[in-house]
C-alpha cells in the first residue's frame, strides 16, 4: 500500500503548543532586526520623557500666593464675603434670609440680574479667616434650596425652595465641642435638623457669623465672574464671644478667587435690624477653572500624544512594509495560519509598546511633577494607587493604539494609507478635544465615542457636583471612567483586528 502524504494548506491548523510559540518567536525576531521600527518605539518613551521635562521647566509660579489646601489634602476655592465675631467654646446664631440676589456682567462694565444656582448666603463657623481652614456652614442657595456643607467637599441637601421676602428661610448653626449642626425652617418655630457634622480644628475659639459667597457662571466655552447680595434679619448670637460684628473678605489674595466685578466689592451695611451682605468667591474644592495654573498628571504626560503619532507610525508599517516588499508572502508561507500569523504580530507589537510605553511613564511622571514644584507649580494630588493607574493606562493605550495601527495596515496593505487612517482615528480626535475653544459638548462626544475616549486613563481630577464650571477633555475631565474609556479603544482594536484578520484569509498576499 502506497502512503499518500496531506499537502499543508494555508488555513490548516498546527498544535498551538507547538506553532503560534514558533510563529510569535519569528515575529519578536524580525521585530527587533529592523532598526527603524525599535528606534521608533524607542523615540516613543523618550517622547513621553522629554515632554514631562518640558512641561515642568517651562512653568514658573515661583512668585504665585500659595494654593489653599482643605482638611483633606486637596486644593480648595475658600473666598467669601464674611461678617464675624469670635465664639468660645460651645454656642450658635441663628438668622433669616429674606433674599439672595445676583449680577453677572454682559459687558467690560455692564451688570444684569441672572441665576446663579451655587450662589450661596447663610452662616458658618470656621477656624479664623486662614484660606483652606475648617469649617461648616449651612445656607440657601441660588438654585438648590438649603444646603448644608464642610470641609469644602460634603454637602448635604436641606429643604428646597428659594428664599424670598414672602417666603424667608430660617438658618441655624449649633456648636458643642467640635460636633456642628445645622437647621433651617420656613416660620423660625419649626425646626428641620438638616445634618450633624465633626469639625476637627476648631479650636478652643472659632468665628461664626454671616456670610455671601458667589461663585463663576459658565457662560459659552467659559465662566464669568458674578457677585451676589442677600438680605438677613432676625440674627441672634448665644455663647460666649467678644466684641462688635467684623465685615472683610476671606481670601482676596487667594489665587482660586477671580475677585469682584468693575464698581463691585464685599460689603456689609445695617438698618433697623436688617444686614445687606455683598459677596463673590465659592467655598467648595477648586476645579481647572478656578485654578487654571494648577498642574496635572495628564499634563505632565502630555508626550504621550507624541508617542501616539511615533508608534502608530511604526505599528502601520510593520505590515504593511512586508507587503511592499513581497516579505508577507514568505511570512503566511512558513505561518501555520493567516490569522495566527497577525494575533502574533499585534502579541509582539503591543507588549513591546507596553513595555517602552511603561518605561517612558514611570519615569516621566517623578520627573514632571519634581520639576514642576520646583518651579512652584501645584500640582493637582492623587494618590499612588492613581499614579500607578495612569501610568499602566498611559502604558496600554500606547499598546492597543499601536495594535489598532496595526490592523488598518492589514486593511488597507498600504503604507501612507494606513499611516493616514491611523493618523485620523487616533490622533485627530484628541487633538480636536485638546482645543480650548471646542464646544463642550462636540469635545466630550468625541471623548466618548472615538478612540480618543482611551485618554480618560490619565484622568485624576473629580467633578464635584457643586461647583457649575467647565469640564471637558482640555480642562482634564472625561466623560467616561478610566476603565469604561480605555474599553472603547479596545473595542476599536479588537473590531479592526477581527477584521483584518477575515481579509488574510480571504485574499491572496
């Protein structure tokens, strides 16, 4: 009997054990042969380096007043108008509001009556008149009735309705120890307790009193300064404390605080019982927009845009050079099979853009921020568990950008045609959401359903629900989480990939 051996066909299939380790050990070797495409990688983390260096040398704010930090470590927007007196020991005011209203300017020196939701009047107790110092305060607002808020971050919601001559609301502010509580009512008899706090700092004595705070309104693609007055009657003070109420402004010099409007300033004035407060600030964490000098991880990392450019580059020609050169075919030959072939060419490309990519982070990130502080740049703070989180995410969306550069050369077979699709898929969107005067909502669309989406890995900064501002990609603020951004890359990648991968097999080399 004569044995008949079964030719090998392109699509047939080998043990795995045995072939794609064979297939993926002859892709890292051509890889690492080919000059260019190593330095290209190479140049990718340097980038990465280079711009952190940059960017913390090119920033001076050596001179700059210092940033206010709140109890919790975090940069905080502390300027209002406030009218105080000491209190020692335990004690508590109560007071009326009977108005709150607002003026936001529509020219260099023209003022019109507008809302301002976050605008806020009431009372507070806080540890002297230091930016950034403890505090707890409880007020009506704007837009979001009685609130009740400390330590710059917590607030709690009290009962809603705005405060009006026909409808005044009631505030009070009761201490014992450093345990603050906070009370409104609509009639001054019956008493809604809106929440109980732990103000650690206090200190023996502290200052209460009133106060008018009226923070920026977005206005287009940015915010204007506003400035707020309220009316108070009925101000009763019981404890301990020393001398006449003291009207001045919290934090004039503070570089959070914008300062008052042309032919505005805070002021207090009395009259048969009736306090009129003018003021202008926030008491809330500061955001991009009011500290627009404060620095990020994003912005140390911004090299990371021009690595894109370099391992896209790389990654689109390491296919589709084999093609110009006719080396593809010798490849799929000696290949187990076609698709086996390209997931051991993206396994190579995208762990070795890791690891560059890792690198480059890892040191770029020390080096920004050390260089950024020594030129009294603050720094925006996260933790290293964030740290490490942006710099793995930094790391892998290099990876996966180059694996989806990858898989459009396999499309496409065409050198500058892929470098191009690749260009415009990865490299336009985020270069369009890092345009200041994008609209907000045209920039966070791109940020959510392009490639571009896989940025928000370097995102560190919170939105905080109660401060109105601009949050969009170019001021650091994602639509999306890390995780859920970085996924719509990967789904990009992983589509074009799949793709890519039908088209082997189907076509001829």
């Amino acid at each position: 009997m004569t044995r008949t051996a079964t030719p090998h066909r392109p699509g047939g299939s080998e043990s795995g054990r045995d072939g794609f380790p064979r297939v993926l050990h002859a892709e890292w070797t051509k890889f690492r042969t080919v000059p260019g495409w190593v330095s290209g990688t190479v140049t990718a983390a340097l980038l990465v380096v280079l711009f952190a260096a940059l960017a913390g040398i090119s920033a001076d704010q050596k001179d700059a007043p210092p940033v206010p930090i709140g109890p919790g470590g975090g940069p905080v927007t502390d300027s209002f108008y406030f009218v105080h007196r000491p209190l020692t020991g335990n004690g508590g005011v109560t007071v009326s509001v009977s108005a709150l209203h607002s003026l936001i300017p529509t020219g260099p020196a023209d003022l019109r009556p507008g809302a301002v939701p976050w605008a806020k009047a009431g009372l507070i107790i806080k540890d002297g008149t230091r930016p950034g110092s403890p505090y707890a305060a409880i007020m009506v607002t704007g837009g979001h009735g009685v609130r009740m808020q400390d330590g710059y971050v917590h607030d709690t919601a009290g009962p809603s309705g705005p405060a009006t001559a026909a409808s005044p609301r009631w505030l009070r502010l009761d201490r014992t120890g450093d345990t603050i509580t906070g009370h409104a009512s609509t009639d001054g008899t019956h008493w809604t307790k809106v929440r109980t706090v732990h103000v650690t700092g206090l200190g023996p004595t502290a200052h209460i009193g009133l106060f008018v705070a009226s923070p920026p309104s977005v206005h287009g693609m940015g915010t204007r300064g506003t400035v707020s007055t309220a009316v108070f009657e009925d101000l009763r003070v019981h404890g301990h404390g020393g001398g006449g109420w003291t009207g001045e402004q919290v934090g004039p010099d503070s570089p959070t605080f914008a300062g008052y409007l042309a032919n505005t300033t805070g002021s207090f004035t009395g009259s048969g019982g009736r306090l009129t407060v003018t003021g202008a600030g926030d008491v809330a964490p500061a955001v991009r927009e009011t500290l627009p000098t404060g620095g990020t991880l994003a912005d140390i990392l911004t090299g990371t845009f021009a690595a894109l450019v370099a391992v896209t580059v790389v990654a689109a020609l390491s296919i589709t050079t084999e093609y110009r050169t006719g080396l593809i075919r010798l490849t799929l030959t000696a290949g187990p099979s076609r698709a086996r072939v390209l997931l051991a060419k993206a396994v190579v490309l995208g762990g070795v853009t890791f690891a560059a990519g890792l690198a480059g982070a890892l040191l770029a990130v020390p080096l920004g921020e050390r260089l950024a502080r020594t030129n009294g740049v603050y720094v925006f703070p996260a933790t290293s568990a964030t740290e490490l989180r942006v710099q793995l995410g930094t790391a892998a969306t290099l990876a996966t950008a180059s694996i989806l550069a990858l898989s459009l050369g396999a499309v496409l077979r065409h050198g500058a045609g892929a470098v191009t699709a690749a260009i415009v898929a990865l490299v336009l969107p985020h270069l369009l959401t890092a345009v200041p005067f994008m609209p907000a909502d045209a920039s966070n669309w791109l940020a959510r359903v392009t490639p571009a989406a896989a940025f928000s890995v370097q995102q560190t900064l919170e939105r905080p629900h109660q401060v109105t501002s601009i949050y969009t990609p170019y001021n650091g603020y994602y639509p999306l989480a890390p995780g859920a951004g970085f996924a719509v890359l990967a789904a990009y990648a992983a589509v074009t990939l799949a793709v890519a991968a039908v088209l082997l097999r189907r076509r001829d080399a």
